[in-house]
C-alpha cells in the first residue's frame, strides 16, 4: 500500500515503483559478486547494476510521465562503444529478468533519457546507485530518485536494499523511504507486501551531548577529523555510525540518529544533486533539517550540482543549531 497524499499521488506511485524493481536488479548484482573480486578490485558488478538499475528507472518514468526530463548520473555512450558489448549484455541480461523482451537497444535508449542538465522547472533527478563503494563492499547503498519543480523537491523515494528494521542488525530485508512534500514521509518495505505505510519521524533528543551520528565510510567524501573535532567540542560521547549512501538520511529520519554530517575536505568539491534530493525531502517531511556547513538551505537552482553550497549538515532540527555553533567555533569549512 501507499501513503495517501493530496497531491503528485501519481508521481510518488511511480517513483516508489521504480526504486523498488531498480532496488531488486540491485540486490541480485550484489548477491552474485564473487568474494574473490573485490581483491581483484573488479568495478564490474557496480557498472552492471548502476546502468541497469538507471534503465528500469528511466523506463519506468518515461511511461508515466513521458515529458518529464531525469537528471541521472550515467549515460549509455560507453555502453554502445561496441568494445564494451558483453558489458551491455550483461545489463540486458539483468534488466530483462525484471523486464522481459528488453534488447539491448531499449536498454541505451532508457539510460539515455537520464541526461538532462537539470535547467528546466520540472525534472526528476536519479542516483541509480548511490554507495557504489559500499554496494561493492557488501554493506549499504541506495536507489535515490526525487522530483524537483521550481527548484523545490516536491516527491522523493529512497530504496536502501540492504537496510532492515535497525542498524544493530547489520544487513536487513530491504527499506523504501517516500515523502511527498507537505504531505510526510513513510516508510514501506523494499518488497510489497501490502502492509500501511509506516510514518517516519526524527528523534526528539535535543542534547547536543548525546547526539548519535553518521558520517561517510570513505573519508574522501567526508572530513572524519573535523566530524571527530565536533564531536570533542560539543561533547558527544557514542561513535559516529559510518555508512555509504543516503541510508544516512534515512536513518536520521527514522531517529536512529540525530545527525548526518558531510564536512568538506576543499573548496573545490560541488555536492552532486543526486546524492541529496531523495534523502533531504525524507528527513525534512520527517521533522528534520538540512543545510549546508553554514546554514544556508541546500539550493537545487543551479542544474546538476549544488553550487551554492558547500557540504551538508542532516539533523533532526532540534540540535541543528548546536552543530552549526561548531562548526562555525572551528572554523570548519572556511579554507
Ligand atoms: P557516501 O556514500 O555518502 O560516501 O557518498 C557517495 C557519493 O559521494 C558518490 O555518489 C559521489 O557522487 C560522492 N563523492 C565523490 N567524491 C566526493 C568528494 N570528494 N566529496 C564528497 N562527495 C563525493
Ligand atoms: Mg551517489
């Protein structure tokens, strides 16, 4: 079942379809990567999966809503390259087992409809895998896809296949997180099963001191020194949590933790729409807020990346201020 919402019903039905059949090409990839690969440091499963799983999701949307542009990270020109076409039928293979009778023409031709500059006043922006080095690792990752009209984030569906009930549990059954604006945000499992959907709200903690974080596993894509610098300074005492993907919205959005920081390593780095639209709509129609290192909202009026912005500050609004305070004490950011 889906939530019940006053407006873009239609949108969020298609988004949370999509994410969801991407979400299971997903999970087969990764349940066929040979142990022995990642020593090998083979990419190949994540390519099969991040193509494949743009496909779905692009095809889906184009039969929905045919007008609308998608922003999307991949597009198919190394696919056609003919030296690349057992890749290609890899991902033909795998769309095909979701979507029977796909060729592997269909299958460029729906990635390709991920290639908008995100200039217009409607379009979806897509991370068909978001985590890749986590998706590789075996841990989490996530199906990111969000509406924006007007710059505002209108409809968001973020599927972490490798994400049950609680962290503690380590690799769960599979977790859809939907918002739709104004309206809330849900949670749904990644497989229907044709329970309710199951409102999402951030933690009510507002101490500063016991704040639970998270943080990004790869320290290229976060500063882990400056997030541990935050973490002396306003005397927060649990480790942070480390995780790939927006699985860290979800879990701020869920109250597992109240923070997600995402702490600049120069001033050069611009934030990738597609790795925050679906999760800020979930955590904010959850209760909580985004910004950026200095406070100021994230602006998704400058096409693909977030260039008014430098990193991303999730918390569940009540300590929010109390992490900007930080932040601004140690000069964190300003380089
Ligand atoms: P995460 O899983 O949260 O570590 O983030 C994964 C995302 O980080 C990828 O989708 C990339 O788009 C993005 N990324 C790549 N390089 C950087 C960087 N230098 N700083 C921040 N994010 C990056
Ligand atoms: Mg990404």
């Amino acid at each position: 079942m889906l939530p019940t919402v006053s407006h873009h019903a239609a949108e969020l039905a298609a988004a949370v379809a999509a994410v969801r059949e991407a979400g299971r090409l997903c999970r087969t990839v990764q349940q066929g990567i040979d142990p022995g690969t990642l020593e090998k440091r083979d990419r190949s499963p994540v390519t099969v999966a991040d193509f494949g799983s743009q496909a779905l999701v692009c095809r889906a949307l184009g039969e929905a809503f045919p007008d609308d542009p998608i922003v999307g990270e991949e597009d198919a020109a190394a696919l056609r390259d003919p030296a690349n076409a057992a890749l290609l039928e890899r991902v033909a293979g795998h769309v095909r087992e979701l979507r029977p009778g796909a060729d592997p023409d269909a299958v460029c031709a729906w990635i390709d409809r991920g290639g908008a500059d995100g200039t217009g006043p409607r379009y979806w922006t897509l991370d068909p895998i978001d985590g890749t080095k986590g998706f590789l690792r075996g841990q989490q990752y996530a199906v990111a896809l969000a509406l924006l009209e007007d710059g505002a984030l209108q409809v968001a569906a973020l599927c972490c296949p490798n994400l049950g009930a609680s962290l503690a549990e380590g690799n769960g059954a599979g977790s859809v997180f939907c918002a739709v604006r104004g309206e809330g945000a849900w949670y749904l499992p990644m497989v229907a099963d044709g329970t309710a959907p199951v409102p999402v709200r951030v933690s009510e903690r507002d101490d500063p001191t016991l704040i639970r974080f998270c943080e990004s596993v790869e320290a290229a894509h976060s500063s882990h020194g400056d997030a541990a610098r935050i973490a002396a300074h306003l005397r927060i005492a649990a480790e942070p949590a480390r995780l790939d993907s927006q699985t860290k919205y979800a879990v701020v959005a869920r109250g597992e933790a109240e923070a997600y920081l995402r702490l600049p390593r120069n001033a050069e780095y611009q934030e990738k729409i597609w790795d925050h639209a679906a999760g800020v709509l979930v955590v904010t129609e959850a209760g909580g807020r985004v910004t950026d290192v200095f406070g100021k909202p994230l602006d998704f009026g400058h096409g693909r990346v977030l260039a008014a912005n430098r990193g991303v500050i999730v918390t569940n609004g009540r300590v929010h201020d109390a992490v900007l305070d930080a932040i601004a004490a140690l000069e964190i950011g300003r380089f």
